[in-house]
C-alpha cells in the first residue's frame, strides 16, 4: 500500500507538463479540480523513503530532482493569490510564500537534493532560509499568512507590523514536523534556527488559542518542547515528561462531532510520536520502577 501511495502521490497527483509542470493539485475527488496549484502535495520529503528502501528507484529520483528549483514558479504562481491577495499587505520582494507549507516544501526539497547529491547550492539556500525565518520579529509566527520571498537567494521577509503575528498551523499538517525531525538531525543546522523551532513548538498551543482557534492542537510540537526540556536539565522526571505531554495529548482527542480525515490522521500522528519521545513510565508488577 505505501508503495502504490507513493507512485500514486509522484504521479498522478503532480503535474508532469504545461505552465504548473512540477506543482501538486489538491482537493476534488477530479485531481485537477482545484485552483491551489502547490508544492506541499508535489514535495521530494513524500518519496525519499520508498526511494532509499528500494536502493534508489530510478523514477523518484528523476521526480524528486524536478522538485528542487520548484520555488522558481512562484514569480508567477502565488499560491495566496486568491486567499490573501498581494495588495491587502506591503511586500517589495518578487514573490511570496507561506512558512508553512509552502516554504516548508521547498525546504523538503533542497534537503533532499542535498544529501542525494552534495550540491551545496541547495544547502546555502535553505541556510538563508532558516536564517531570515529566525530573524524575523515573530520568528515562525511573523505576519499574515504571505511573507515576501526572493527565490534567487532563498530570503523570506515581512515589511508590515512586526507585532503581527499568525499560527502557521499548516506547517505540521503538511509534513512540516516530520521534516523538522529530518533536518534538525545535521549539525550544521544554525543553532538560531534550532531555537527558533522549539520556540514555535513551545508557544504555539498558547498562541492559537490566544488568536485564533483553528481547531488543531498538535500535540507533537508541544511534545517536542517537553522532550527537548527534559534533555536541557535533570529536574524534570521522566514521569512528569509524559504526564505533561498527556495533556496535551489529552486535548487533541476529537470528539464524535470532530470526526474526519483530518482529524482522526493528526490525531493518530501525534499518538504515534508521544508514545516515541516521551513513552510512559514502565511498570514492574504494578509498582515504577527506580529512575535512572
């Protein structure tokens, strides 16, 4: 099943020629139905696994290749053309993007490239990336949903109110946690952008119910907060680690009239990653064993 999805998702469901050659296209049961023509469905991070377990399949490195100049198209396709129009906030920069998916799946992309090819033109670029993103004022949480984006030199910007700020909640539905998860793994990740991302993990819980409910509680970044403070200091037990991230798990259960793809799939995503970086305490016999 993983292989077909994986054939299915490369192929059919990316555009292969014509003006959104390389591009995904999402919703309707049709495929081409809907108007958002986007990277986050055509990225390289869907098929590097297969790709790695089949030894390298030829085909997906052909497809996952055409992928890593992808950021190119945006000069001319805005993915928040209709949803958030370029004249409603100040951008001077040529294109614009969304941290997340959009910039996340380019992000997937030059990874990919990287480490199947060495090319050091796609890490610089990601580089910038994940340095600008940290400079801004609100860090992953700046702006509107469109920031500016120069996709010769891969600098993401915001021109407008720095005490702006959104939740960027499509980031990890798209894939954005489990990327981060890959890449966080480099050593030469910036250790700004390291802080940057558990930041963003930290607060957003806080911030989306502060702003705006958007319904996704995503308890894997919570959970990844919780994990890297038990790592940072010994005061916190490995009790109270999977006590604290339970909650949030706890709070990310949908209820009967929450039931939906969506739902259901995040929430069985984030059990799956609790139960990784902060499994229960064992127990001997009803009794916890002695902490080490």
């Amino acid at each position: 099943m993983a292989v077909a999805m994986t054939r299915h998702t490369s192929e059919v469901d990316v555009y292969h020629d014509g003006p959104f050659k390389g591009l995904g296209s999402r919703h309707n049961v049709s495929h081409w139905g809907c108007g958002s023509k986007e990277a986050r469905i055509s990225q390289a991070l869907w098929n590097r696994f297969y790709y790695y377990l089949s030894g390298g399949d030829e085909r997906l490195g052909e497809l996952m290749s055409a992928q890593r100049d992808l950021d190119t198209l945006l000069y001319r396709i805005d993915p928040m053309r209709l949803a958030e129009p370029r004249g409603l906030y100040p951008c001077t920069a040529p294109a614009r993007l969304r941290i997340g998916p959009d910039w996340m799946a380019y992000a997937a992309n030059w990874m990919t490239e990287y480490e199947r090819t060495r090319n050091p033109r796609y890490w610089q670029k990601l580089l910038t990336g994940m340095e600008s993103i940290s400079r801004l004022p609100q860090g992953i949480f700046s702006g509107p949903k469109a920031l500016g984006y120069d996709p010769a030199t891969g600098q993401v910007s915001w021109e407008g109110d720095p005490k702006m700020e959104n939740t960027n909640h499509l980031l990890s539905l798209m894939g954005g946690t489990e990327f981060m998860g890959e890449l966080l793994g480099y050593d030469e990740v910036p250790d700004a952008w390291r802080t940057t991302w558990l930041n963003y993990c930290a607060e957003y819980r806080p911030r989306a119910i502060r702003g705006k409910r958007n319904g996704y509680p995503m308890a894997r970044l919570a959970a990844y907060a919780h994990w890297q403070s038990a790592l940072r200091t010994t005061t916190v037990s490995r009790t109270e680690l999977f006590e604290g991230t339970m909650a949030e798990y706890e709070r990310a259960i949908p209820t009967p009239e929450q039931f939906s793809t969506n739902g259901i799939s995040t929430w069985t995503l984030d059990a799956i990653y609790l139960l990784e970086v902060c499994p229960p305490p064992l127990r001997t016999n009803g009794l916890n064993p002695p902490q080490k």
